[in-house]
C-alpha cells in the first residue's frame, strides 16, 4: 500500500510601517524641522530608540564629541535679536543682557495620519548660543588696550566665554574687537543675565543657535505610519524665549515641526522547498506498511526564519474553511482537519506576554492571532507545527486502499494591526 499525504502551504508577508511627524508654518514665526527615524538594526537589536536625523548646525556642528556625549543637537536659526536702547551699567535684568528660555520639558501630542493613534514627544532647550556685535570696539568701549581685555571689562564677571548662572560653562569663546561668539548650557530653568560694566549705545545677536534634547515614544508599541504634531514658543519680552527688555526680535514665534519616521520590519523566510509539506508518522510509514498498525498522528514541523521589529498577527485562510484548514483525498472526496500550531522565536510573545509556543491558529479573519516583539528580532527560527490528530487515522488509512490527501493552507503575516 502506498500512502502520499500531501500539504502546501503559501506564506504571505506583511507590509513595512512608518512613522513622521510634520507642522505648518505660522505668521511671523520660524519654522524648524525636527526629523527621528526608526530602522531596526540587525547588529543592535536591543537598541529599541528613534535617531535624530535632523541636520546639524551651529554649536554641535563644531563639537560634535561633546553633543554626542550629553545626547544634544543643536540648530542655528535666523532670528536676530536688536537693542531698542542703549545698554546702561548695573542695570536691573530686564535692562541688561538676559536670557530666559524654555528649558524644562515640554509634550506635544503626535498623530499617525491613517490610524489616528497618538503618542508624546518631549522635548527642552539644552543650551543657547549666538554672536553679540557691539557697536563700537571693546577697547573703545572700555578704555582697553586690547579687544580681550575689553570684552573681559565690559561685563560684570568678565566676558561671555564665563557665563551668567545658573547657565553654565560650554568651552565656546570666540572674538573680534567688536563680536563675541558663545554658548552657554541651560542645565535648569532660571533667567542667566549679564550686567554691563560700561554704556553700550547699541548691540545685536545675529542668530539663534539652540541644543534641544527629545524624549520620544517607544517605537516597538507604536503603528507602523505617519506621525505629526507641532510644539510653538512665543519669542520675545515676556515669552518663552525672553531676552528682556533691550534686546528685541525680528520674529516673534518658533514653531518646530516633528517628523518622526518609523520603518517596522516584518519578514518571513522559509527553506527551499518549504511550501510543500509532506505529512508522515512518527518514524516514518514502515509499521503501517509491514504491520497494519495506524500511526498515532500525521504531522509536519516547518522550520522558518522570522524578522520583526513591532507587533504583528497572523491569520489562516483555507480552502475549505472551517476552524481548522481541512485536507482532502481527491479519489475518495474524503476530508479530514489539519490542525495548524505556531512557535515563534524568544524576544517574541502573544497578548497575554507569553512566549508562543504551539500557539494554536484557527482559520479566517476573526481568529487571527496577534503577536508583539519586545526587541529587535532577526532571522529568528520559528516553526510552523502542521498536525492530523490519532482520531482521524481510521477514517484516512484503509488496509489496501491508496489514497493522497491534498490541500492548501495560507498563512498571512500583517504587520497592519
């Protein structure tokens, strides 16, 4: 007697996910980009965090060892900051060279544009930095024979290479007789104000540098897709960024616009080969061929080789449905179920934070089984476990009677949950 158990299988994978995060300009405001981007890395697959992708410019452009190392970055913005009156010695904060800005953390809400789940994005300035240009000389100003010794005389406590607590020291000072290059870090919130020692008739800032840090979501419980928000700060006496009452802006607002780009990975790949499954016994087919005596069961293991990055389901469509997938002899038009069971990779669970395990999949949409990944997997082995219970051997295995059991199983893998 010759017995053939046949079984294909076809695995579809699921689609790659997204994620950004965009705003729209206002009027009289500046508008900054500020772009993270998801991609899992198959030689850090624990490192679960967004990358700032936001080009660099200003302070962290010049030291990028010491950004890198307080996990800041830096922008250089074109707003300019310009005297409305001469500067006079000793003056009270507001009337002197201040500087309050928004440095504790601030949330903005980000939504994805096709689901409209919604994640926070934190976000606070770091440090700030700009080019003062006096209008006359240091030396001119204060009698120095040099432009250092001026710029160090002009201000209560020297020049703006120290700065003004409770800002603190960053390393950055550069000069000519009439500018001062700085950056200044804002470890805590707190007005930093340097007194004139001298009348300065006129000043200028030529630009905004500012270093941020973000706080953002977890990317391996979030939808693959767009995200988008915006956070704005008022620029100005009495704003978020405040620079008293000498120095006023050309742009009263700041607007960031987040673009946060999150790129899931979901693939499955089986062996050569794979998508055929023959079903056999335990040892093979010799004690029914040479004994008569029925096998326990029929079943197959098929290995695979997962990579996922988020959650994900997995779902069974038959061509006979039924709760389960169902094999049938073409000659006889006799059926019988194919019980289908999944085991995935450790870093992989089910929804109540198992590991999966013979995790039994029935057929159609609405007992697809959901799945999450605590961390980056790649090439994962999994096994696809495909099973002929003991009580449907009777009915399939008839003494000197051939048959061949034929069917199709699909299993979907979608990473749109």
């Amino acid at each position: 007697m010759n017995l053939k158990t046949c079984l294909q299988g076809w695995l579809r994978g699921g689609r790659s996910l997204a994620l950004l995060v965009f705003v729209t300009p206002s009027a009289a405001a500046v508008t900054q980009e500020i772009r993270a981007l998801f991609v899992p890395d198959s030689a850090y697959p624990q490192r679960n965090t967004f990358t700032n992708t936001t080009p660099v410019s200003g302070y962290c452009e010049h030291y990028p060892g010491v950004c890198r190392d307080n996990n800041i970055f830096s922008i250089r913005l074109p707003i300019r900051f310009e005297s409305v009156k001469a500067m006079q010695p000793n003056a009270d904060a507001r009337n002197s060279a201040m500087f309050k800005l928004p440095t504790q953390w601030r949330s903005l809400t980000v939504t994805n544009v096709d689901t409209k789940e919604s994640e926070q994005v934190e976000v606070r300035v770091a440090g700030f930095g700009s080019t003062h240009v006096l209008s006359d000389t240091s030396m001119n100003l204060t009698g120095a024979p040099t432009a250092r010794e001026g710029h160090d005389l002009l201000w209560v406590g020297a020049g703006w290479v120290f700065p003004a607590p409770p800002c603190q020291y960053s390393g950055m000072a550069l000069y000519t007789s009439n500018t001062y290059s700085f950056f200044w870090k804002t470890p805590t919130e707190g007005a930093c104000v340097k007194v004139a020692s001298f009348p300065i008739p006129g000043m200028s800032y030529n630009y905004l540098d500012f270093a941020y840090e973000l706080r953002t979501p977890n990317p391996m419980s979030m939808s693959s897709g767009l995200y988008t928000g915006s956070l704005s700060y008022s620029v100005g006496q009495g704003g978020d960024f405040d620079m008293g009452d000498v120095m006023l802006p050309n742009d009263n607002q700041l607007t960031l616009d987040f673009v946060l780009d999150v790129q899931h990975m979901l693939k499955v790949e089986i062996p050569p080969g794979g998508e055929k499954v023959r079903l056999v016994p335990d040892g093979g087919w010799q004690n029914w061929l040479q004994a008569g005596r029925r096998p326990v069961r029929l079943f197959r293991d098929q290995t695979f080789h997962i990579s996922a990055s988020s959650r994900f389901k997995v779902e069974l469509d038959c061509v006979i449905e039924g709760f389960d997938c169902t094999i049938k002899d073409a000659v006889t038009n006799r059926a019988v179920k194919l019980k289908t069971f999944l085991s995935l990779p450790p870093g992989m669970t089910n929804n109540a934070g198992n590991p999966v395990r013979y995790e039994y999949l029935r057929a159609g949409p609405s007992y697809a089984k959901r799945f999450q990944t605590g961390h980056y997997v790649h090439r994962g082995p999994g096994v696809l476990h495909f099973e002929i219970a003991s009580h449907e051997m009777a009915q399939m295995l008839q003494p000197g009677v051939a048959s061949c059991y034929v069917g199709n199983v699909t299993v979907i893998w979608d990473s749109d949950v």
